[in-house]
C-alpha cells in the first residue's frame, strides 16, 4: 500500500494530524509516530517496542489515546509512537535514542512508556530532545507503577459506581484478575475503602476465599513460589472461575478480552471494573448492560496512570497526582454513568460520546472546525 493511501485511510473529523515513518539504517531502528489530535494540548502516548508493530495498531492506540486524555480531562491530544523491532535487542537502547533524534522536531508529542519501553528509555528520550513523560524519580518524574496510580483510580471509581448499583463499598466482596501493577494497587485501595478481596489471580492460577484474603500473605507467597495460587488459607481455582465468582465486584485487571459472549452470562457481580485494557467484548459489555450489571469502562476506570503523566508533564508531585486523579475520576465516572442512565446507552458508548464532543468543541473554539 501506498504511504498516502496509509495515511488518508485513517482521515476523519478528529484526525491523524501527522502520521511519520522513520529509517535509522546504523541502528537498524525502523519507527512509526501518529499524531491523531493536539486541539486540547500536546498529544501524549507511549511509545510501543514490537516486533509486529503496524500503522493501523499505532493509529487505533494514538486514537485510543485522544479519547482517553479527552475523557480524563487533561490538557493533553492522542499520539502514540511504535518500534519495529524486539525490545531485548542489544542495541535498544541506540535504537530508542535513534528515535528520539527522528521525533526532535514533532514538539507537539510527549512520548510515554508502552509495552517493551520503560523509564529508562523515556530517561535516554528525555536526554536526546528534552522531553518525556514516566520518567524515572530522579529526573523528576511520578513512577506510576509504584505509587499504584492507576490501582487508586480503579478504587476510586468503583466507589462512585456503587451508588448507582446501590452497594456499599464497606464490605463489597471483589474479585481482582491479576497481581501485577494494577491489581496489587487495587487490592490495596479497594480494601482501604473497606471492600473484602475474596479472589485473586496471576498468570498460573488463582485463590479463593470468601472471608478475604490477606495482602502482604499474599505478597510474600507470591515471590517465594512465584504464585499466589499457593496461598494456603484459600480454595484454588481456575482463572476463568474467578470471572463467576459470587462476588459483589469483578475487576478484570490483567489480560485483554476475558469476559465474552461465552462466559458472560456467568458472571454474577454487580459491578465490573475494567482495571485492564479491553477486558470485556463490546458485545460481551452489551449483556452485561442488558442484564442490569454496571460497567465502568477501561479509559474512564484505568486512567490513572494517564493522569499522572500529565502532572509530571507540569513538574507536579505525587501527592497532587492523587489528589488530581481522585478528582476527575469521580468526576469522569459520575458524568459518564449519569449519561449512559439517562440516555439508555452502554457506559462505554456514553464515555466515548463525552470525549468525542470535548474534541470537537474544542476544535470548535479554535475555530478549526
Ligand atoms: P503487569 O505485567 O504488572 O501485571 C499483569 C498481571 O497479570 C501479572 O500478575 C500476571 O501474572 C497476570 N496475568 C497474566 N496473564 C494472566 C491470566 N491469564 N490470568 C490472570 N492473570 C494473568 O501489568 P499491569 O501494569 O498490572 O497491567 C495490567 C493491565 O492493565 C494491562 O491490560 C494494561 O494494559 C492495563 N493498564 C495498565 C496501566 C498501568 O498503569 N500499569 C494503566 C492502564 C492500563
């Protein structure tokens, strides 16, 4: 296909502004950057390291991307940037400053960690043009993944959507797929707001017990055997089970497209979560709709780590970062379920018609529509 025909496929209302393809023939480096939209601020989006990378994966995140900060409510458009390349490759870090050098002069993108990049390369980025987001302590920056900011902001919407489905957080029995990043910090705040964690799994396996379950236990056995499907005061069950719990909460926080068409009418919370990206099929969210169970779909649940970056982005701190997440994700959350009740419309398509008419208003007020 021809450069043109790849890029004038993707035209729309929103966007991409820029789609650029980079050549870096010393380091091998082979790089794609799609800025969508800037109307609401620098566009920010990671910078994905894949083998398989294409333009249409790197369009539907940079898209993804100007909805999600839309939707978040910071001063920020979608871009997002994808390597060709295998991110345990020698030279990568050669090839992340070769990219880096190719972006220089794209000063309307923030590059941002992604799947196969982290702080150091968002460190060598920073060094070569002076601009990064999820940066490493040192050089100022809000480490997400340790503070839990996106666990905080899963726990910080599943507080406002219980009202909608009248439960009380105190005492809500959850189930939390995954315990890495996201999850473990769920777990965390969701049982600081008084919920009972009564299932958890990871890669190998999950635990289950209906008086709850014990973090730092949890925590230890994990790294001793490299599961928590060994927690010894729990039933084991298999990981598709944890999604037909009898609990009052699912937070699906690990794997994408867990929760479908085949197993959707198992699942008995009330409420499901989306910690992970694109946990649940739209027609999977579609069932859940019909059957009366609340959703809080993934841009509006899991941005948290989003939001942080753009307080690092303005030199802020990490008890602002909290501060600033709590606030528009009870915000976000009220306004979209407050909509999809109203209007009848899945919390997801509420969510993404919110963030559509904040990028179209905003062209408009630039007079750019
Ligand atoms: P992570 O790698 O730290 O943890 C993933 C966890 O999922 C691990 O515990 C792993 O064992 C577990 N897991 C893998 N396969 C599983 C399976 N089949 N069943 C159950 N558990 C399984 O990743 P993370 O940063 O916690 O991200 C999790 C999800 O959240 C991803 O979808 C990611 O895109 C999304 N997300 C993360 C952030 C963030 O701030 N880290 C922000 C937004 C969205």
């Amino acid at each position: 296909m021809s450069i043109e025909k790849s890029m004038f496929q993707y035209a729309d209302e929103i966007g991409p502004e820029k789609i650029i393809y980079m050549h870096d023939p010393q380091t091998g480096l082979k790089g794609i950057l799609v800025v969508d939209n800037t109307i609401r601020g620098p566009a920010i989006g990671g910078i994905r390291m894949a083998p398989d990378v294409t333009t249409d994966e790197v369009f539907r995140l940079a898209r993804a991307m100007t909805f999600k900060n839309a939707a978040a409510e910071i001063p920020h458009g979608g871009g997002k940037g994808g390597i060709i390349g295998d991110p345990t490759a020698p030279n990568k870090y050669a090839i992340i400053r070769a990219y880096a050098r190719a972006i220089k002069s794209i000063t309307e993108y923030i590059p941002g960690p992604d799947m196969g990049t982290d702080e150091r390369c968002m460190a060598i980025i920073y060094d070569e043009i002076g601009r990064a987001c999820g940066l490493p302590r040192e050089l100022g920056g809000i480490p997400l993944d340790e503070i839990g900011a996106t666990g905080y902001g899963v726990a910080c919407a599943s507080e406002v959507a219980c009202q909608y489905v009248q439960l009380d957080i105190n005492g809500a029995t959850v189930a939390i797929e995954g315990f890495g990043n996201v999850g473990k910090a769920a777990f965390r705040f969701m049982e600081e707001k008084g919920a009972k964690i009564v299932a958890v799994s990871d890669s190998k396996g999950a635990i289950y017990n209906m008086k709850g379950l014990n973090y730092e236990k949890l925590v230890k056995v994990k790294q001793a055997t490299g599961s928590v499907k060994n927690y010894d005061d729990g039933k084991m069950i298999g990981n598709k089970e944890l999604f037909e719990l009898p609990v009052d909460i699912l937070i699906p926080g690990a794997r994408p497209d867990v929760i479908t068409v085949e197993n959707v009418n198992n699942v008995k919370a009330k409420l499901v979560v989306e910690a992970a990206n694109i946990p649940a099929t739209l027609e999977a969210e579609r069932i859940l709709h019909n059957r009366g169970i609340l959703v809080v779909p993934d841009f509006i649940a899991n941005a948290g780590g989003v939001i942080t970056g753009a307080v690092e982005c303005r030199h802020g701190t990490e008890s602002e970062a909290f501060k600033v997440i709590k606030e528009k994700i009870v915000r976000n959350t009220k306004k979209v379920l407050d909509l999809s009740k109203d209007q009848g419309i899945l919390p997801r398509t509420a969510a993404e018609k919110i963030a559509k008419e904040r990028v179209l208003k905003a062209m408009e007020y630039r007079g750019r529509r």
